[in-house]
C-alpha cells in the first residue's frame, strides 16, 4: 500500500473515531435530557438527519450505548430506550460503592511513596475551599469530585477496576457527581456537604497510613451518601425531574402521584 493510500485510511479512520465521539455524547445527552422516552425505539435514520451525520458513526455509537446499558436491543432489530427502576439504580449505587471500596483498599496497598498523594490531597483542598458551592462555583466542585474519586481509582493501578468503574458511572444517577445537583437542593444540604468532606478526609487519611481495610470501609460509606440523596430527591418530584436521566426511571405509582 502506497503512502497516500496510508494516510488516506488514517485520515477516514480518525474522522469516524471523532464523528462516532461526537455522536456518543450527542446521544447519551439526549437520552439523559428526555428526548426518548423509555421503551421507545430508536431508528438511523432519523438520526441521520437529526445529527447531521452518516449512519456509520451512528450504529457505533447506538451499539455503545447499549453495552453501557442506557440501550437494549430489540427483538424486531434496532435499539429501545432502556428504563430503570428505583431498585436498577439502588444495584447499580451499591456496586459503585463496592468497586470504589476496591479502588480505595488496592491504592493504600499499592501506593510506593507520600508524593503518589499530592494530587489526590490538592484535590481534596481544593474542594474544601468551596465550603458551600454558589451558582458560580457549582460546576467548579463537580469536576473537583469527578476528580477526587477518579483520582483514587488512577492510585488504585487497575485498569480492569476502572473499566468497571466507567459501565457503573454510564447509568443514570450512578456516577459520584450525579445526585449532588439533589443534595444541594435538601433541607440538610449544608449538613451532608460536611460529611462528605469528613469521608474525603478520612479516606484520603486512611490511604496515607497504608489502612487498606480502613480506606475500602470509608469509600463504601461515603458512596451510601448518594443511596441516601436518592431517597430524599424521590421524596421531592421537583428536585428529581431536574436530574439528568430522571425520565428513564420507571417510578412507583405512589411517587408518581
């Protein structure tokens, strides 16, 4: 093969891979906005001419959808929005919390020096400089906890721990930053936000002092603390309906009402 034809194919390759990004995130945000509906099929075509884009990177990124489980696919062909139910996203808090649990036990084991900490520890300052996060600085605490877990599992040297991590996180309300949106909007916002930054210290404490058992107990307890936002937001429908994927839960009629 010449090398004009190398770069051709090079060039046809990325342009795909960037479409078929594009068009993932393009999807899964509208998924998780409430343009489809749970149960509803969804077809390439109209995508097509929706997104502006060819069918290629659409049918990738349907069929990643549906590995990461906001898909299924159907039985007459094609794919179906997903719904989940209260239980669904119950499972999928606890398996977060056992996986993060796993992440924070294997980094005190694994850690080779003090410096290994220095990002996970400036993380962690940095979170508790916002003390109570206003409209400005929401979006700013939000990466800084997307980054202080995703921190922990970098420490935890496992890829196999992260891809895990990374299906769990794909689902509605499962990631570490999903229900803190609802824990700002509680009554007892101000208290939960001081216990969450007590569970960053002390796991970050517990990884320093090499307590491996101890920093696995302290990542589980911190993850329940987005079992118990989700209790309190599916007692206030307002705060729930301004949840990203809050249309794909399937919720008891009791709740509905």
């Amino acid at each position: 093969m010449s090398s004009r034809e190398d770069r051709t194919r090079s060039i046809t390759t990325t342009d795909i891979n960037s479409q078929t990004g594009r068009t993932l995130l393009n999807l899964r945000e509208m998924l998780l906005r409430g343009d489809f509906q749970p149960g509803e099929r969804i077809s390439e075509l109209p995508l097509v001419a929706r997104l502006g884009v060819s069918r290629t990177p659409i049918r990738l990124a349907l069929d990643r959808l549906s590995h990461e489980g906001l898909l299924e696919v159907s039985p007459v062909g094609g794919f179906v929005v997903r719904g989940f139910t209260v239980a669904d996203i119950w499972d999928a808090l606890e398996t977060r919390g056992l996986l993060e649990g796993a992440a924070a036990r294997l980094a005190a084991e694994r850690i080779t020096q003090d410096a290994d900490l220095d990002n996970l520890r400036k993380i962690r300052d940095e979170m508790e400089a916002i003390p109570h996060p206003t409209i400005d600085t929401f979006a700013r605490y939000l990466d800084l906890n997307e980054a202080f877990h995703s921190a922990i599992v970098d420490l935890a040297k496992s890829p196999m721990l992260r891809r895990s991590l990374d299906m769990v996180f794909s689902l509605p309300f499962a990631s570490p930053s999903a229900l803190v949106f609802a824990r700002s909007k509680l009554p007892r916002a101000a208290e939960i936000l001081i216990i969450a930054q007590a569970d960053h210290r002390a796991i970050v404490e517990s990884i320093e002092s090499r307590q491996g058992t101890r920093a696995e107990h302290m990542a589980r307890e911190h993850a329940r603390l987005s079992q118990k936002n989700l209790e309190m937001a599916l007692s206030d429908r307002s705060i729930l309906n301004c949840l990203p994927g809050a249309n794909l839960i399937r919720l008891p009629s009791a709740i509905e009402a």
